[in-house]
C-alpha cells in the first residue's frame, strides 16, 4: 500500500519492503540507476537562454560558418593594357615620328651644307655669282697696266713692280703692293720694340713692308679680310701668328674707305735660306692667292 503521508521521504515511491519480493528487487534497480540530484543534473550555467530549451521552439543547433580562407578582391576599373596601347599608338608614336622626320631633315640640310661647304670653301672666302673665288689681277705698280700671266706659285710678281688687285662682294676694288722684302730683319724687331722676343734657333724676321688701297660703295678692313704668309723651301708662316710686332704693324689699322690707302708692315719667322727661293703671298677672303718674290 502507497503511503501519502507528507513525511514520506520516497516521494510516494512504494517501500520496497511492503512489496513483494520480485517487484521490490525491480524498485531497488530502477532507484539505484536514477540520477541523484547531485549526479547528472544539468548545472546551471550551462542551461540554455529561457525560450531555447528543447522542446520550447529553440532553433536547431548550427554549424558555424567557416573563417575564409582568401579575402576577395575587388574587380579592377583602371585602364587595361588595351587602352594604354592605344594611347601610345594615338599619342606618343606620331610625336615620336615627328621628332624623327625633324632631325633626318636637318640631317639632310647639314648634309647639304657640308656637302656645298667642302665644294665651294675650300680656300674659305666669299664667292661671285658662278660660285668660284675671285681672280686676282697683277698691274704694273707705275703705270697700273694689267700684266697677264704672273702672280703665280710658278711665276710669281716682283716685289716693288707689281700691285695685286681684286674686287670685293661689294663692287669695289682692293690693291696691295708688297713694296719691299727684308729677309733678315732680327735688328730691325729688336729696335721697334726691346720686349719682342728673339727668333725661333735657326730661324729669321721677314719683314714686309705694304700698301693697301681702296676704292668703292664700302670700306675695306686689311687685318682682318687680307691673308699674307711667307714661305721658302723649309717653312711656310702667317703673319699673324708671330709674336713679335713690327714698328708699324698690320694688326689694329684703321678701316681703309674710297680712296684712300694705307701702308703697314707685318713679319714672318722662316728658317733662314736662299731668299730667291722664298715667296710673299697676298689672298683677301673673298679672293684667289697671288705671289711675289724678291728676285
């Protein structure tokens, strides 16, 4: 019989020695394999949230999301190879051909003036309208006749007799005389000036003296438009590379306008030699040499 009583510590479960013994071997087994409070209760902090309980409507347990494994990279919306090669093709290719086309055209044009410049400048000078220097003509120094066929390496004018002349680009004509040749002129350099050193060992002053006239539209500067050199069998010396300066040199003469004329001296270094062997030769910038010799 099942007792009621409020005391009852089973909890109304039947006392196992009021019931048989088979049922009360059953009673023991199923009170022995029941959780106590204290075993296999669920503690509370592992209690799921009130309205997840099983049974409660609480949602089915799910596996968490994976952790990826690549951050995705955003689609790139800059120009692609494509646009880059066409805007060289658009852009960069003609101005580069540009630059090309200009420097093969100044190419050609410095061709060009080489090519004419190596042609026609060989004697460096100004040029007549055919192309070619201006001739020189020999005169007598009296009498200003025309002598034809001398002025020439090969048959050269007489200093003191003869006059060279030429026409200029401007239309006027340019006379110079070699009037006198002083083959050794070492005491003469010394006396114009005690600073000019002496010759070169082996070598001698040439001094020639000249006179230059002009007559024309313009104006003539002889420093710097007239060539002179001596040479001999050894040597060959312009005049404007010695040092020394003579009593009343060539360098620093006034311009020389219609008419008038001037007279000045220039000098030479040469190894000293048979003087009948040795030429003066006179060549403005616009004209063809002519020589003279002191024979």
């Amino acid at each position: 019989m099942v007792s009621d009583s409020p005391g009852d510590p089973s909890g109304g479960a039947p006392d196992p020695s009021s019931l048989p013994d088979f049922q009360a071997g059953q009673a023991d087994a199923a009170r022995s394999a029941a959780p106590s409070s204290a075993e296999g209760a669920v503690p509370v902090w592992q209690m799921p949230p009130p309205g997840q309980l099983p049974g409660a409507g609480a949602p089915a347990a799910q596996e968490p999301a994976p952790f990826p494994t690549a951050v995705p990279v955003p689609e790139r919306r800059g120009m692609g190879p494509g646009w880059i090669a066409a805007i060289v093709a658009v852009v960069v290719v003609p101005v580069v051909g540009a630059v090309a086309l200009g420097a093969m055209a100044l190419m050609g044009l410095f061709v060009v003036f080489e090519g004419s410049e190596q042609e026609t400048w060989s004697e460096q000078g100004w040029y007549d309208e055919e192309g070619v220097y201006t001739e020189g003509t020999v005169i007598d120094a009296a009498t200003g006749a025309v002598v034809p066929g001398i002025g020439t390496g090969d048959r050269p004018a007489e200093v003191g007799a003869h006059t060279f002349t030429w026409r200029d680009e401007s239309g006027g004509i340019v006379e110079v005389t070699v009037e006198d040749v002083v083959w050794d002129a070492t005491d003469l350099v010394a006396a114009a000036d005690p600073d000019n050193p002496p010759p070169a060992p082996g070598h001698v002053y040439v001094q020639a003296q000249l006179r230059i006239g002009y007559e024309g539209p313009a104006s003539f500067d002889a420093f710097s438009s007239l060539w002179i050199s001596a040479e001999n069998e050894d040597a060959w010396s312009y005049y404007d590379e010695v040092t020394a300066e003579p009593g009343n040199p060539l360098r620093g003469q006034r311009l020389i306008r219609d008419g008038e004329e001037i007279t000045a001296e220039v000098l030479f270094e040469l190894p000293g030699g048979d003087r009948t062997q040795a030429l003066i030769v006179v060549k403005p910038s616009f004209g063809m040499p002519l020589y003279a010799c002191d024979v």
